[in-house]
C-alpha cells in the first residue's frame, strides 16, 4: 500500500477510496473541499497516522503514511515504532482484546481471517519519491521540521533532486524537559511599533562572529604584552555585557557609542590581577610561593615604570621585609603567610595600580575603539546585503501603533528578512548539527525541538519554516560567540534557576516571565534577552532595560557582572515607581558581602522591598548555561556563592503576591538540592577569591553558580 491510496474521511464524504483503489457507490471520486474531521489527536497525526475507510469491512481503520501499517483500532503513540523498534521489544502492553495477543511483540490486536489484507511487493519502510524543485532563488527549508509526510529540510549536499526521500521521523520527545512553554503571560506592555533591527542573516552573523574572535585575541595579546598577565577569566564577556548597559550603538553584541569609553568593569578586572593573579590558596606552601611571587613581580613593575620616588621607597622597603621574613621563618602556618601577604598588598597595591592606571586605561580604550571599527564594517556589510537584496533600510513605513495595554508579545521587526542561503542539518546521536561554510554549530535534540516550538509560537513572518535553519544557525553562533568557545566559558553568565524553583515561582508567586533569558535556557516562552535581532523570532521581548511592563510577576536571574545588576534594580524601582497595578519582580543575585555590591545595598534598603531570602553556598544547585550541548550529568551544578532571593513589589503586586510564610516554604522545599552529587564550576571555581583571596577578585571571577544571599533583615529568610 501507498500513501496515495488512503483518504481521511471529511463531513460531507463518509466513505472514501479503499485500500484496494476501488470506491464506494456512494463516495465522491475526488476529495470534497471542506476542511478534513481530525478525529486523532495531535500528536498521532503529527507521527503521519490518519484514519482511512474499509469498503469490504464497512468500517475505518487508522493507516500510518510513514510506515504503511494498517490498524483497526487507533493506535498508541509510541507503542511501536517499526523504524526504531522493527521487533517491538519496546512496546507498551494494550489493553482489552489486544491484551490477550501480547505474544505478539508490538501491542496490537491480531488480525482475524476476514481482516487479512493483502501486502505490497515493495519494501515497506520506502516512501514515494518527493520532487522538491530547487531554484537560486528557492530556499532548501519548505516546511515545518514537525509536518509530516515530506521531507522537512535537504540535510547534506548529497541529496539529489528526484532521490527517494528518506521517512521523516516522528516529532522528537526528550525524556526530560527543562521548561514549559504552556504557560501564557501575565505582563501587560503598552503598545510598541516594530523595531529597527537589521534582520539577521548566516553571513553576517559569520563576520561578526570572526571579528569578535579576532578582537579577544587583541584583548589578550595587549595584556600579555603591556602588563604580562593572562587575561582575567570571563572579562571580555562580562565587557560585552557591562557595555551593552551604556551602548547606544545599532550592533546587538559589539559596542560602538559608550560614554564613559573607558569600561569600569574591565579597568577593575585587570587591575585585579595586577602584579600576579591571586589564585585559590588550599596549602601552606601555596602560600608561600604565592607571597614570593607577589613580592617579586611587585618590586620589578615599580622598577620598570615610571613611578614616584616615594612610591619606590615604600615598595621595596616593604618588599625587602618580607623576603627577609621569608629566609628566615620556617615555621610560619599558612595564616601567618595569608597575613604576610595582605599586609604587603595593602602598602604597595595602591603605588603599584597608580604606575599601572595609564597602561591599563590604553587596553580598555583601544578595544573599545576596535570594536566600533568592527561595527562599522559589520553594518556597511548588512547595508549592501539588503541593498542587493533590494530591500531598502531607510524607505521602511513606520508602523502606527495605538496608546494601549495590550499582553506582551516578542519584537517584531520593520525591515523584512532577505533570502536565506542554504544551511545543513544532519544528527550525530543526540545531537543536532547546523552547518554553513564549514561553521558547525551544535545544539542537542530535546533544545532543537524546543526551538521548534519557540519558533512556531512566536515567528510571524515564515510560517513554512523557510528560514528556520538559517535563524537557528544564526542564533546558536551568536551565543557561542558572545560567551566564548573554551571549556564552561561562559556558562556563569546564562546560567537558569532549578526547574522545581521556576514551578514554584509560577504556582506560588504567578511568575510567567523571565527577565534575562535567551531561547536557549528560558523555561517560559515569555522572556527579556540580550539580542533581540534574532531572539525575538524565538520569543524575545527585547532586552529587559528597554522594556517596560505595567504590571505582571517576573523572575530576574541577571548575569553576575555588577554595573548591570545596578542598573537593573535602579530600572525596577523605575517601574514600581510608575505603575499603580499589580508588579512584582522576585530578584536572584550572588550574596557578596566584602564589600556589598551598590546592587544588592540598594534592594537592601528600597521601599519596595517586601522579603529576602538566602541560600547558602554549596546547599542549593543551578542549571548549566551549557545546557543545550552539555551532557546530561552535567546540567546542574552547586552554586559556590551564596544567593540572595529579594521581593520588589509595588502595594497592588503586594497585595496579590504576597511572599506570605506558606508560599515561601514552598520556594525553599524546591530550592534544596535533590540529593544527587553534584559538582562545582572546576574551571570558574579555580579562578574564584575564597576567604583568603581578595574580595574584588571574588567579585570579578564570579561563575555561574546563581545563589540566593543570607540577610539579617528582619524578614529575611534563610534556608
């Protein structure tokens, strides 16, 4: 049997072609135009099962146009696939009359004599051959990667037009899922026209990804050169984000139009490490080499530079007294060298960052002054693009929009997409693989589909799914590219809170929406992220200190780079400020307390502030910010810093989610760890100040461990 021989029954055609190929007397002999009954459910319809009529039998029967089986009773979704499981080993047990045919193999009720139908000749699991005519100008994506019956999308260069088209598999399944994109919103917006962004495009998001690699490679040429330092460990991407708070520019990830152009953050992260990197110290010969070392690189830095006569003196007096220290005290513990040492960085680190503040200075403003030539030769690119294109930048309409409270919704875009080239997908195991010109991009099965779904909610302007491979690729290579390619690099910074803490928020608290997210670790469908060029074809509301909500409940994890938590908090008292309805914000931030970031001194004492809680470090977990390519005994890690969990709330936001006692006991029971050994960030936590390293450090090191803070509020919480 074929395809093309089945029929699914419709309202005004109560019978139809037989599987034999003949007709009834009474059936039309071509399809009527009425909208087809879908009596099956999704998801057996989406797995190519349909349900047909039976001439001889006078009665249906459910026939499957991927596999070519044939069922009287309707089938059970994943009861038995004949391509992953030909034997049936894995089929679940059917019930009734099937029941007693279990000897079977694949659950279903044994035909009886009369029901017997004749089998094709051809292998069963070949499918009739699908021409998909490609043309230059036609895009390799026609359909949605769900439908089925065609092939969604040409996956390797080996596929010939006319070639028989492999069966598309059934709707992928992940076993576990890290979110729930069930959940409708409840923030109200105002109204906004579209937004100016060039639309994203594989080759320009190539060139972009090139000049940024070439300028981290600046970056750390110009502090191994200047000041004889690797470059302080996630700098370069909480740069990039710390940036992005006073960016004016039209680039979504390289700055352009900065004031001040000098970045505070990477100033105090290389002067962090200036003379040596304060690593972990767990041993007492640790310490000592590390006192040494400091001593040594601090004299020859104030040698070498052009310092002050006074500064000289009190450096190397300092530093011939404690090598003299060191020839002749052997039995000194590490306390005593722990104290030798921050003794010697209080009298000599500031002559040292005095001599130092010029160099340092030249490094943040020469990368700064790199990355606005990249974004200028990034955007004259995209121009031309569009203009071959001709698609015209400047003769866009612009979009009336009414002053309304409407339910927020992804940006959209004024300037239309352009064509898309071809990109390739093929799978390796559990994981899906996108490539254009040998740029490779990966992202595991379980988050390709939700991208799917993401995509199918959110993108008005392809609903056959033409430029959802491009948009993919583009997506993945631009996150990749803004958190680095090294080992967990990046993970620190999109790290997610436990999927039992987002149930919770969202059953306690109605949170259903997320203020820093990406499509790619968001739980809701709703949700803020950094780049909403691409993002917003997945959902994105835009980035959260552009988008301002009148009411609604939101979950704010932000990235642990400080100017942007402040800037944050000082947006959120903006907007409680302003609005009369129901707002609450619950904010998760790392407890640094030596000294207090202006951030978390600033919750600490706003009016809004309606509870804290705290949860220690290494008590509580956090999903990784690599958990679309990571294994999966690697999506949670304990959090190696405290983590304070605070309630903004204006009165109205208050008064309907109030952090009673009840509803936080239900936060802390989904916070706790689950019992499972989980690790710690080894390659962040390496880098991480501890109790004997300096604090700033601490601070500027930060991994993705989000924990939750201890407060001595008197409604504070601690877990």
């Amino acid at each position: 049997m074929t395809s093309e021989n089945h029929e699914i029954l419709t309202a005004d055609q109560p019978l139809v072609m037989s599987p034999t190929g003949s007709t009834s007397q009474d059936a039309p002999l071509s399809p009527s135009p009425s909208k087809p009954i879908q009596e099956l459910p999704d998801e057996l319809i989406q797995a190519g099962w349909s349900k047909c009529w039976s001439k001889r039998e006078n009665r249906p029967y459910y026939f499957n146009r991927f596999t070519n089986q044939s069922l009287w009773e309707m089938p059970v979704l994943g009861q038995h696939d004949v391509i992953s499981d030909p034997l049936g080993l894995n089929a679940a047990p059917a019930s009734g009359e099937a029941a007693a045919d279990a000897g079977l193999g694949n659950g279903q009720r044994k035909r009886h004599s009369s029901e017997e139908m004749p089998q094709p000749v051809s292998n069963s699991f070949k499918r009739p051959r699908v021409e998909i005519p490609v043309t230059p100008t036609t895009p390799t994506v026609p359909i949605s990667p769900s439908t089925p019956g065609v092939k969604p999308w040409l996956s390797t260069t080996d596929d010939k037009q006319g070639q028989s088209s492999v069966p598309a598999p059934a709707p992928y399944r992940p076993s576990v899922v890290y979110w729930d994109l069930d959940i409708q919103t409840n923030a109200v917006i105002r109204e906004r026209a579209p937004a100016d962004h060039l639309p994203p495009h594989p080759e320009m998001e190539l060139q972009r990804a090139q000049l940024t690699t070439k300028l981290r490679q600046h970056y750390h040429e110009l502090c191994s050169q200047r000041e004889g330092i690797e470059p302080p460990r996630e700098s370069f991407n909480r740069w990039l984000l710390e940036r992005k708070v006073a960016d004016k520019g039209l680039d979504p990830l390289l700055p352009s139009e900065c004031d001040p152009v000098i970045s505070p953050s990477m100033f105090r992260e290389i002067m962090n490490d200036i003379p040596i990197r304060l690593s972990r110290i767990k041993y007492k010969e640790d310490a000592r080499r590390l006192l040494f070392k400091y001593s040594e690189a601090a004299k020859k830095m104030i040698d070498s530079r052009n310092a002050t006569p006074e500064s000289r003196k009190v450096v190397k007096w300092n530093v011939e007294d404690t090598m003299n220290w060191l020839r002749r005290d052997h039995s000194a513990s590490k306390e005593d060298y722990m104290d030798r040492l921050e003794h010697l960085r209080k009298q000599c680190g500031p002559h040292v960052t005095a001599v130092a503040k010029d160099s340092v200075e030249g490094i943040c403003s020469k990368i700064y002054h790199i990355s606005a030539e990249y974004v200028r030769r990034i955007r004259q690119a995209h121009l031309k693009l569009l203009k071959d294109c001709n698609i015209s930048v400047e003769g866009v309409e612009k979009t009336e929009v009414q002053d309304r409270l409407v339910y927020c919704y992804p940006v959209r875009l004024s300037i239309p997409s352009p064509p898309q080239p071809r990109v390739e997908l093929h799978f390796e195991n559990d994981m899906a693989c996108l490539r254009y010109k040998g740029e490779m991009v990966k992202v595991n099965r379980g988050h390709f589909s939700k991208l799917e779904l993401l995509y199918r909610y959110s993108c008005i302007d392809d609903p056959r799914f033409e430029k959802f491979l491009c948009r993919v690729w583009c997506l993945i290579k631009r996150y990749q590219v803004m958190f680095g390619s090294g080992v967990n690099e990046g993970s620190g910074l999109q790290g997610a809170l436990p999927v039992a803490v987002f149930e919770a928020l969202n059953k306690q608290f109605g949170v259903t929406f997320e203020c820093f997210a990406s499509p790619l670790n968001c739980y809701f469908k709703q949700f803020c992220s950094a780049c909403p060029d691409i993002d917003c074809f997945f959902g994105s509301r835009g980035p959260f200190l552009s988008f301002s909500p009148a009411s609604g409940s939101f979950e704010a994890n932000p990235p642990f780079c400080e100017e942007l938590m402040d800037t944050m908090v000082k947006h959120f008292e903006d907007l409680l400020e302003r609005s009369s309805e129901p707002l609450s914000f619950i904010i998760f931030v790392p407890e640094w307390r030596n000294p207090p970031t202006p951030a978390l001194t600033r919750m600490e004492s706003s009016r809004f502030r309606r509870h804290q809680m705290n949860v220690p470090a290494f008590e509580h977990e956090y999903r990784s910010g690599s958990q679309h390519i990571c294994k999966r005994d690697e999506m949670y890690y304990k959090a190696v810093h405290g983590t304070a969990v605070i309630f903004l709330q204006n009165n109205a936001g208050f008064a309907k989610w109030e952090p009673t006692t009840e509803r936080i006991q239900e936060l802390l029971v989904a916070y706790n760890v689950s019992g499972r050994s989980l690790p710690s960030p080894g390659p962040s936590s390496s880098s991480t100040g501890d109790k004997d390293s300096k604090p700033a450090q601490e601070r500027s090191s930060r991994s993705q461990d989000n924990s939750p803070v201890d407060k001595t509020a008197p409604d504070t919480t601690n877990i």
